[in-house]
C-alpha cells in the first residue's frame, strides 16, 4: 500500500506492506463479535415495544401480540416476562433442567 500526499511546500509519502489474510481474519473476529447485532437490538426493541402494547390491548388482539412477542423471543433467545430461561449443569445430571422464571412487577413468578 502505497500513501502520496502534499503539505505546503512538502511532499510526504508513506509505504505499508499488508497481508490480504490477516485483514480477512480480523473482518471474520469482527463479524463473528459484530455480526447479528443490529437484527438482535432491532428485535429487543420490538418486543419491548409489543410488551407495552399488549398491557392496554383487547382480548383478541392480546393473543396476536403474544404470540409474535413469543416467537421473536424464541427465536433471537431473549428472556421476557412471556418466556423462561430454562439452565441446565453441564456435567452433573445431564437430564437435570432448571426453570428460571423473571418475576413480574408485584413480585410473583
């Protein structure tokens, strides 16, 4: 890589050697740490939102929130107050499953 500027009265240039595959990998690191964030925060923020809708909504309409706020939450795995969070040990008891249900606000399961 090759860099050619001019300031005032001087010229400066600068000369980099860059291997192709090592910028690849960090694009991977990047992409794989980076990758899905915007699809997660996009659908974070529409359940938060369809959670709010769903308190004042009519009875039919409540069952069409539910289950759109369910599957969004199944499928980017957010816990919300219609989910659990199932936790299992790894190595004891692999059949073992545990149920970790988020309170709601009057302090009940």
């Amino acid at each position: 890589m090759k860099v050619d500027t001019t300031e005032a009265n001087e010229n400066l240039t600068l000369k980099a050697e860059v291997q192709v595959s090592e910028g690849e990998n960090v694009t991977q690191q990047q992409q794989y740490i980076f990758g899905d964030f915007t699809e997660r925060l996009w659908a974070y923020l529409t359940i938060q939102q369809l959670l709010e809708k769903r308190v004042s909504a009519e009875t039919n309409e409540k069952g069409n929130l539910t289950d759109r706020i369910l599957e969004l939450s199944l499928k980017y795995s957010f816990v919300t107050p219609l989910t659990s969070m199932v936790v299992t040990k790894p190595e004891e008891n692999k059949n073992e499953r545990f149920v970790a249900d988020k309170s709601t606000e009057d302090g009940n399961v």
